[in-house]
C-alpha cells in the first residue's frame, strides 16, 4: 500500500469520518512530519477536498465522479493551460471564452505544506486575483509539487522558468467559510477547492 494511499485513501473514501479522524487534531511532533502528511494536514485543516489518484486513469475517473457530484456537465469551465483542454473535451464542457464559468479547471506552481496552500502563477490564472475566480475550482497536480514553505516554492519557479519568469503568483489558502471571522481570512475568498493529486515519485 501507496504511503499516499494510506495518507489520502482512495477516491472512493476521501469523505470517510475514519479516514479524517487521524488529523483531527495535529500530533505533538508535528514540525518532525514528513512535509507529505504537514500538507495533507493542513489542506484538510483548510477545508480543501483532495482526491489520490495512482495513474491518469484514475484521474479521469474522479474528475467524472467531481463533474458528477455536482452536476456540472455541459456547462462552461475557465481553463487558461492546453494540456489541460483534453479532459474538458472528454467530458463535453465549454471552456472557450466562458461567460458564466461553474469551475476554474487547472494546475499549480506548487503545494504549500506548512500552510496547506495552493501556489498558482500567470500560467495557470493569468492576471485574475483569486477573487475574480469563479467560487469552485479543481486542481490537477503531482505528489512531486508538495514543498516545504512558500520561500521553496518561489525558489523553484525562479529556477524553473529562468528568464520568462511568471507573473501574478499568489495563493489561495481557505476552502470552505470559516465558522467564525478570522482576521487573517479577511479579504479572502473561500474556493470549494478540489485536489486531483497524482503519484508521481
């Protein structure tokens, strides 16, 4: 069994009580956490919904069970990145200059661990703030992109891009309302945000 696996379970039981009870409250050495189980922590912590997925096929089959759930199809997504396009072709959904888009459909620069965080750049958002993004988003990234702190990510897109470096990167941290007002969510947004993280190491 997938250490992944045994972090995010499968598709199937994502949802399940047992499954979350284990992060219901951080463990005593919680600096010491490999920086996979900090981020599945803390992404849970933040209200974030992720699906593992050990190959393509899965998925594609999650990303139907997502569309399924909420009775997205035949309707417009915001998709701004080409390889991309092929699932939302798949699946019979608009994403040509949408007018009233159900969900933003993309990948990321990385995954924050000590913050559960999603890094994006111009290339997945172009110069949308996360504000001006539709309220229902689905990621697409690999177990590789999990990092440390913000710092590391910055590190890697500058190494990554060189010269035609991104512009725009901003992260999205809260995906559900918070129960009560937390000054450090105000002038926040909170996406219904999914994960679809692939196993790629």
């Amino acid at each position: 069994m997938s250490l992944f696996r045994k972090i995010f379970g499968t598709g199937n039981d994502a949802n399940d009580e047992e499954s979350q009870s284990e992060f219901n409250s951080a463990p005593s050495s919680f600096s010491l956490l490999p920086v996979d189980e900090k981020f599945t922590y803390n992404f849970k912590k933040n209200g974030g919904k992720f699906l593992y997925c050990e190959n393509l096929n899965e998925v594609k089959d999650q990303f139907l069970n997502i569309l399924e759930e909420n009775d997205w199809f035949e309707c417009e997504a915001l998709c701004y990145e080409p390889k991309l396009f092929s699932m939302l072709d798949e699946n019979k959904l608009s994403y040509d200059k949408p007018t009233d888009p159900k969900f933003l459909f993309a990948s990321c620069e990385n995954l924050i661990a000590d913050e559960g965080s999603v890094l994006f750049s111009s290339n997945q958002i172009k110069q949308n703030k996360p504000n001006d993004l539709p309220n229902n988003i689905i990621i697409l990234a690999t177990t590789s992109q999990i990092l440390e702190a913000k710092s590391d990510g910055l590190r890697v897109i500058k190494k990554k891009y060189d010269k035609d470096y991104p512009t725009n990167i901003t992260t999205i941290k809260y995906f559900e309302k918070a129960k009560d007002e937390d000054f450090l969510q105000y002038g926040s947004t909170a996406k219904n945000l999914y994960l679809l993280l692939l196993e790629d190491l």
